[in-house]
C-alpha cells in the first residue's frame, strides 16, 4: 500500500511538471502582463474557448 501511494504521489508530480513545461508561455504571459500565445489548431478542435460563435 505505501509502494502505490508513493507511485501514484510520484505519478502526479511527473505530470505536473509536463504541465508546466507544455504551458510555459502562457504562465511567462500572465505574469508579465503579455499577451497570451495563439493556442496550436488542434487545441482549438477540442476546446469550446477557442472556437468562435457566428453571429
């Protein structure tokens, strides 16, 4: 049991700093008042924020 907690606790913290080094440029935009990245065109296709409404 303490052998899959430290696993899965080591698991988390991997995908963390994937996270962090994927969205660098966003968090480098936010704190120094850029403006943020274009997102790529995949993340667009899956995400409704980068999808336009017609009007």
């Amino acid at each position: 049991m303490k052998n899959t907690i430290r696993t899965l606790i080591n698991c988390c913290f991997i995908m963390l700093g994937i996270f962090l080094i994927i969205h660098r440029r966003v968090f480098s935009a936010l704190i120094t008042g850029e403006p943020m990245p274009e997102p790529p065109e995949w993340h667009k296709k899956f995400l409704c924020c980068g999808k336009k409404e017609e009007t």
